[in-house]
C-alpha cells in the first residue's frame, strides 16, 4: 500500500445529489409553460374582429370550426356539412342546454356559416354563438 493511505476507509455516499434532477424538472416546466398555450388552439382559422367583450362560462364549450375552404370540424374532427346534425345530436344526446359556438374563418361564405348554424338548431341545440377576435 501507498504511503499516503495507510488508515483511510472508503465508503459510499449515502445521500444522492438531487440538484441535477431539480435542472432538469425545471427546464422541462418551463417548456410545458411555454408550449402550452400554442398546443389550445386547434384548427387555425382567423376570426372575424369585432368590439365584443368575453364571457365567461361555467364549463367549456363544443366548438365546430369552419375553415376559409369550408371544411367543417366538430370537436377537432372534420365532418361533411350532411354528418353535422347527426354527429351534433349524438354528443348532445339531450343535453340541449350545452352551449355551442362557431368559429368561422373571417373570409368563408355567409352561406356556411348560416348552414352549420341551421344544422346545429336541428340537433337540438339551444345557446348557439359566433367566435370572434377583439379589434
């Protein structure tokens, strides 16, 4: 043996070093953070402008999203403009109370528009309202 290690024991640590582990959660909060928001959006539309003020619901609404093509989604699920009452009747299932809103692009045709939201009387439903971006 060496000179210099004559009555020197070696054990193993008993504490883990949790600092990395801290590093790592904290960098991966904050992309969550940041990712978030963007993942909320679904289907990319833009919204007519108008002066209207938010309202606030009690739980979150269906949304059927008409894009400037005229595809419709319901729930993020696309569906021809023939589907639409029966697919909107099935979710609803009497629950007619469920509050319902358009979100049409801001260059689609009145026409569309007008359809899905006759559509959605159809099925059933009872609070119907348009999405629209503050000016």
């Amino acid at each position: 043996m060496a000179a210099g290690q004559q009555g020197k024991t070696h054990r193993a640590m008993s504490e883990i070093n949790v600092t990395p582990f801290v590093d790592v959660m904290l960098v991966l909060l904050i992309i969550f953070m940041v990712t978030a928001p963007m993942m909320q959006g679904g289907i990319d539309v833009d919204l007519p402008k108008t002066n209207t003020e938010n309202i606030r619901l009690k739980e979150p609404p269906l949304v059927i999203t008409i894009q400037k093509d005229g595809t419709i989604h319901l729930a993020d699920q696309k569906f021809p403009l023939e589907e639409l009452e029966a697919k909107l009747a099935a979710i609803l299932d009497g629950n007619a109370s469920q509050e319902v809103f358009v979100r049409g692009d801001a260059k689609v045709e009145y026409g569309i528009v007008a359809k899905v939201m006759a559509k959605a009387r159809a099925a059933g439903v009872e609070k119907l309202g348009l999405v629209t971006e503050r000016e």
